[in-house]
C-alpha cells in the first residue's frame, strides 16, 4: 500500500493537538475529530496557538505555519474520517470511550486495510483491536507530552496485530519526525512500566510528610540530572491521566507499586489535576 497521505485524528486535547500539528507540519492532510462543534472550536485555537508559538519562536517559519494551517481541516462527525487511511484516536485514557470510538471508526472508515491506532498510555491494545472487525489494522501509538517536542513513539503491536501495520506503522512515526521503539501489549508497555512507580514512590514521599515537593523534585533534578522532577511531571502530565494510568497497571498486575496512592486519588477528586487546570502540586498562572 502506498504511504499514508490522510490522516485522522480523533480528540483533540492536549495530545490530539500535538498528533495532529506535527502530521501537518510533516505533509499530511489531517482531518480532526471532536466531539462537538465548542469542541472543534477549542481544538482548533489549541493546534493554532501552538503553530503561532512555533512561528514566533523561530521553531518554524511563516511559510511552514500556513502551510500547516492549510492542511488541517476539522469536524464534529465521525463519518467524515471515511477516507482516511490511517486515524489515531486520542481520546481520554478510559476502557469503554476509547473501546466506542474504535467500534465508531471501524464502521465509518471505508478502506477495509486502513490502520486504526490508539494512543492509549496504558491499556492493553488487544482489548480494543477484537472490539473492531478489523484486528489486524489496530496497533498502539504512543506519543509523548508534548508531541510537537518529544521524539519518541512506542509501537504497541497487538497479538492480533498484522507484520504490514507495524511496518506502515513505524514508517509514517518516521515519517513525522519521531523514534518508534517497539513495545509488548503489557499495560504500561516500556516507559509507563518503568516511570509510574518512580511517581507513585515520589506522591508517597510526599503524603508521608517524608520530603516536601519542590525538595524531591529539586533532589531528582540536581542529583540525578533528570530535567524535570516526578512532583513537576505528574503535574504536566495531569493527575487524572496519571491515577487511570496507574490504576490500568494495577488491574493487569496487582503490584502494590502501582497502586494509585491515597494522596493522588484526594487531589484528582479535588480538581487539583496539575497545569491543565492552573493547580497541582504546584500552582500555575491561568
């Protein structure tokens, strides 16, 4: 099959945005998703902004940002994906909307060999792709927050999972400027495996009065050269997605390590979500 020229994106939040500005600053004809028309609208100024601050930031050029613009088109229904040959769906890190939106896909995307990917952070891929009639066209691709910086792309190829999606797979994240590294269908595949104990270990510091945030981030920092501390990270990555993450690996492993800590549970339930929302650990201008 020749190389993916159309691309879609399903959501566009924080990640979804990313996906689809760096798809069309590598080229694509990018079609994005959201569930309704503010959706779009807020979809459409996020991926606009980040454009501009790239411009203004001497990132990319003026001639780039435009041509980027050009390129991305939007929409609040899933049948406009139909012509898409590759569609990334980049909802929130949940089980049933993720499993509903592939089903949607699977039914409103008309080529039968068109690829289906998830950039699910935590759930096993095989659960999602027999939920689709299309097994073989499901595979994970994880980006990384934010996208538009951040090279890596893990490839989670389900036992379902066919040899040619993972080639066209690994050759469009190439294409768009990232490193794919393969990884199993295990929840949390590499990096999660590894970094999410590393932040629980870090809210438990914390909830046991055992070192205050900016102490332990300072730690991490200054002592183990990591260019931002766990406190600080769990706050970019928002503590909402960080707890799903964490309770997906707990359910698949029954480790107590990943166990979502008391604390972390309190603060999500606060509201207290990390920079999306202004506060965390930490507190962040509007």
């Amino acid at each position: 099959m020749d190389s993916v020229t159309r691309l879609g994106v399903v959501g566009c939040g924080l990640m979804g945005s990313g996906i689809a500005e760096v798809a069309a600053l590598g080229g694509l004809d990018v079609r994005v998703a959201e569930a309704t028309p503010d959706a779009v609208e807020a979809g459409r100024r996020r991926v606009t902004a980040s454009l501009d601050r790239g411009a203004k930031r001497g990132k990319i050029t003026e001639e780039q940002r435009g041509q980027a613009l050009a390129r991305l088109s939007f929409t609040h229904d899933l049948n406009d994906l139909s012509d898409r040959q590759f569609v990334v769906e980049a909802v929130a890190e949940n089980r049933e909307i993720k499993t509903d939106v592939l089903r949607l896909l699977d039914k409103a995307v008309e080529d039968p060999a068109a690829i289906l990917a998830t950039n699910t952070s935590s759930i096993p891929v095989v659960d999602l792709a027999v939920a689709t009639g299309r097994p073989g066209q499901v595979i994970g691709m994880h980006f990384f927050n934010p996208v538009p910086v951040q090279k890596l792309v893990e490839l989670v190829p389900a036992l379902t999972t066919s040899p040619d999606t993972v080639r066209r797979t690994r050759d469009l994240a190439t294409r768009l400027g990232k490193q794919p590294i393969q990884a199993p269908d295990r929840s949390g595949f590499v990096v999660n495996a590894l970094l999410v104990p590393y932040l629980l270990s870090a809210v438990r510091m914390v909830e046991s009065g055992g070192a205050r945030p900016q102490d332990i981030d300072q730690g991490m920092e200054l002592g183990c050269a990591h260019p931002m501390g766990p406190l600080r990270l769990l706050d970019l990555i928002g503590l909402d997605t960080a707890q799903a993450v964490a309770e997906s690996m707990y359910e698949e492993f029954k480790e107590p390590l990943y166990a979502p800590p008391a604390l972390l549970r309190r603060m999500v339930a606060a509201g207290h979500l990390g920079r999306k929302n202004g506060r965390g650990f930490y507190a962040y201008d509007a």
